[in-house]
C-alpha cells in the first residue's frame, strides 16, 4: 500500500527523471507533465516520475524556469526545525574537517545546491556573515536558518557580530523576489554599527566591507590558488592582471616577489589595491595602476616574468560563450607573447560557461599563435569551501592553470 504525502506533487517527463537520477537537483517548467494537489509558492512539492515513481521534495517557484529545486530523494525525511539543523551542521562540519582552522575566519559555509541548500549563499568574514538569498524557498525559510546559523557557530566557538543581507542582484526578480540589502534582525540583537571587518587570508589582511564589496563582499574561491602563486613568486618580477582589491599581487609579493605591479581598469578597485598593500607593509613592492589590460598587455615596456589573469567572468551565458572565448584568447595570448621563456604564467576563468574543455582548447590556440609551449605545473579549481557536486555541473565553474612558458 502505498503511503499518503504530505505534499502535493508534480508529475515529470523522462528527460527531468533522468537528469534526477544522475544526481541533478532542478525540475525545469516545461519538464512538468502534470500537479496533483495545489502546489503553494515557495512551498514543498514532491517530485514524481510519469509512472508514479518518488524522486525527490523540493521548493516550487512559480516565476522562475527552475520550477523545482529539489532538497531531499529521502522519502522518510521530514523538513522540520531538526532536519534543517542537521543539514546546517553537515556544512559547517565540512568546513572544518577539509579546511585549516585558519582557514575558516573567512570562508563559504553555505554554496547552494552543493550543500543543498539551493539558491542560498552563505559567506563567513571573520565575526560578519554576508547572506544572499536567490531563490523563493530559502526566502520562506531565511528567519528559521539564519538564527539556527549563528546559534551553531556561536556553539563552536566563532564569533559573530551580525548577518547582512546582499539580496540586491537582478536574478531574485526572477524568482519574483525584490531586491534590497541590510541587516538581518537576529532575535533580541541590535545589528553592529558598521558592515566592515578584518579577515585574514593566506596571512595577508583584508577590510571587507559586506555592503558594499563585490558580491558578498570578497572573493573566497581563489584562496589555495592564491597560495599556489605565492610559492613560484620568491624572486620575480610580476604582473597581476585584473587585481581588483589585489589579493593575488599581494600574495604574490608575500610569497617574496621583487616587484608586482597590480592593474585594474577600474580607479576605486586600483584605490582599495593600494590600500591593502600598504595595510599589509607591501607597498614598497607593490604598485598599482589603473589601466585597461587590453591595452596595457602588448605595450607593457618592463620585463614580467611572471604574468597573472584573473578577469572577470566574460559569460554569463552560453549564448556568449564563443564571442567570450575570443577574449579569453586575446589576453592570454598577449601575456604569453609578453613572457620570456622560462616565465611563468596563471590564468583562469571564473564562468561556468567556459567549459573547461573549450577554456584548454582557447590556451592551446593561443600558444600555437604566440609560438611558445606550456610546461603546465598545475590545473586548480574552486577552493574546498566551494564545493563541486558531481551530477550538478553548475557548482564547477573556477579553471585555474599556472604554467611555465617554454
């Protein structure tokens, strides 16, 4: 006899099934055949294959293309105070086991679907957590996770001062949710004053202000591969392309570079570059330039011998993956045209659209054109904190190679 749910249910074509079994947490709109029940807003819907089969519960949004996000293929769970606790444990728990505790004053406690906690964002920068809330289930249910949150951090001994909401990005309107940001009211608490910290990252200090930084307020995916320039920069002359607040020059000349110059187009980013370098006691070997690095890169007179890129994500979308590569391809192309041989060159890709297979077939062009060879030294991905869920391609998205040019 087959046992009564508790919630309604949607009905799903073959393809939707099979993406489910494969491991894939997302129900499209067109994928649903038929409801059973009426199905709320934001609310659970179990999730059914065409001959009855139970899949999985997840949250409906009624606005947007992912029409369910699944949290659970447990037909015995229930989504209670206690499960969501549990859950919220695991991905601390995580954190700690796979990262140093130094590692952890700033770091990502919650990466959406990779902790199943889909369309949830959870950034920890020392004693401030900075929270994006992007899909219509985390927002019903914001007011219970966030406290249970910090009740846990607080258990184990962490510091924290407030939450901040960045909800101020254009995809919520597509879940039909507003945007906006500011401090989370954690019961009985009076938020902090101000949205700025120190965190402390591979022994270099940074202010983050959670507000109005980039993001969440600080790039945290980058930190090993940060650490992996640091150890080839002992003695070099380095150009850090795309620095934005300069955490790659500083780590670069941290790790003892004899002089890095960090390039940003933007003046504010090159600003808090500057800043950061001489917080740390580096500004007599760093120098930071506001330039526009397609220009920069085949005029740059000095003589690099260690050459970093690190741009912006040139795709947000496959539709512009192709025109994205041809970017990808100039800079790289530039910077190895730029090296000696012998020199040293990282280079990335922070989209998820630059599949890595097209990415290392742009670097092979772009060395067949420049005339060099690549000796690779290693091929990096997203730090641990940001985890990649196999079946779930949309939690690998960082392509990080550090190479020597020969």
């Amino acid at each position: 006899m087959k046992a009564e749910r508790a919630y309604p249910s949607v009905t799903v074509t073959p393809k939707a099934e099979a993406a489910i079994l494969r491991g894939h947490p997302w129900v499209y709109g067109e994928e649903i055949l038929s409801m059973d029940g009426e199905p709320e807003n934001g609310g659970l819907t179990d999730v059914r294959g065409r001959k009855g089969a139970y899949l999985g519960t997840g949250f409906l949004s009624e606005k947007s293309k992912i029409r369910v996000r699944l949290i659970s293929r447990n037909a015995n769970d229930r989504f209670d105070a206690a499960f969501w606790e549990r859950k919220l444990r695991w991905a601390w728990e995580y954190r700690k086991t796979v990262m140093a505790p130094e590692d952890l004053d700033a770091c990502r406690v919650i990466f959406g679907e990779a902790d199943m906690f889909p369309g949830l964002t959870v950034d920890k920068f020392h004693d401030l957590l900075s929270v994006q809330v992007l899909s219509m289930g985390m927002e019903k249910i914001k007011d219970l996770l966030l406290p249970l949150l910090v009740r846990i951090l607080r258990e184990d001994g962490q510091t924290v001062r407030g939450v901040f909401q960045r909800n101020d990005v254009a995809i919520r309107e597509k879940e039909g949710l507003e945007q906006a940001k500011g401090w989370f009211p954690l019961p009985g608490e009076v938020p902090p004053e101000s949205p700025v910290t120190e965190i402390v990252e591979n022994g270099i200090k940074y202010l983050v202000d959670v507000e109005n930084g980039q993001k969440t307020g600080f790039f945290l995916d980058q930190k090993y591969n940060r650490r992996a320039v640091a150890r080839l920069a002992e003695g070099r002359t380095v150009l850090d392309c795309f620095t934005h607040t300069g955490s790659f020059a500083l780590n670069a000349a941290l790790g003892g570079a004899k002089h890095v110059t960090a390039v940003d187009v933007s003046a504010s980013a090159v600003e808090m570059a500057r800043a950061n370098a001489e917080r740390n006691g580096l500004g007599g070997v760093v120098d930071c330039v506001a330039a526009n690095v397609f220009e920069l890169l085949p005029e740059e007179p000095v003589k690099y011998d260690f050459i970093i890129l690190d741009p912006p994500a040139f795709t947000k979308s496959r539709r512009t993956a192709a025109s994205a590569m041809t970017g990808y391809k100039e800079i790289n192309y530039r910077a190895m045209k730029l090296l000696p041989r012998g020199g040293y060159l990282a280079t990335c890709s922070c989209s998820h659209f630059a599949e890595e297979e097209k990415f290392a077939a742009m670097l092979r062009s772009a060395a067949r054109d420049a005339g060099v060879r690549l000796r690779q030294i290693e091929a990096r991905q997203q730090s641990c904190d940001h985890p990649i869920l196999w079946g779930v391609e949309e939690t690998s998205y960082l392509k990080f190679y550090l190479f020597q040019v020969v």
